[in-house]
C-alpha cells in the first residue's frame, strides 16, 4: 500500500509552480479527506458481519415456513 506523504507532495507541488502556501493547502487537503476512506479489510470484515446476520435470519425464516407448513396440514386433518 502506498502511504500519502504530504510534505513530499508539497514538494512536488512546488517544484509544479504552485507557490508555498497554495502547495501545503492542497496536501493537507488530500491528507485530511483520505482519512475517510474505507480499507479492503475494513469493507470485507463489515460485509462479513452482515451476510452473518442475513444467513441467520433467513434460518430463522426457512424454520418458520417449515414449522407453518407442517402445522397447517396437520390441523387440517385434525378437524375432518
């Protein structure tokens, strides 16, 4: 992974022509709103988690229906 060096990238800016202060606004910037981003890891660990909780509901769910759909014939013929 590449790490963001601000101090190389205003540098960098400079040598583009951009004067001082212009050059550190700009890579401060860019070093603040990249710590908004979301990681691979972090995105993985979260989608884990919910298709965790998305498997256990749908048992749940299946549990359910099974119970419905072997009570409901068996109160059907209890009633003939």
């Amino acid at each position: 992974m590449n790490a963001y060096n601000p101090l190389s990238a205003t540098h960098r800016l400079e040598a583009a022509g951009l004067d001082r202060k212009q050059a550190e606004a700009i890579a401060s910037e860019i070093s603040d709103s990249k710590s908004d981003l979301v990681t691979k890891d972090y995105l993985k660990e979260q989608l884990d988690a919910e298709f965790s909780k998305f498997t256990v509901r749908l048992g749940g769910l299946i549990a359910g229906m099974v119970a419905v759909a072997t009570a409901v014939p068996g109160l059907l013929i209890s009633i003939k």
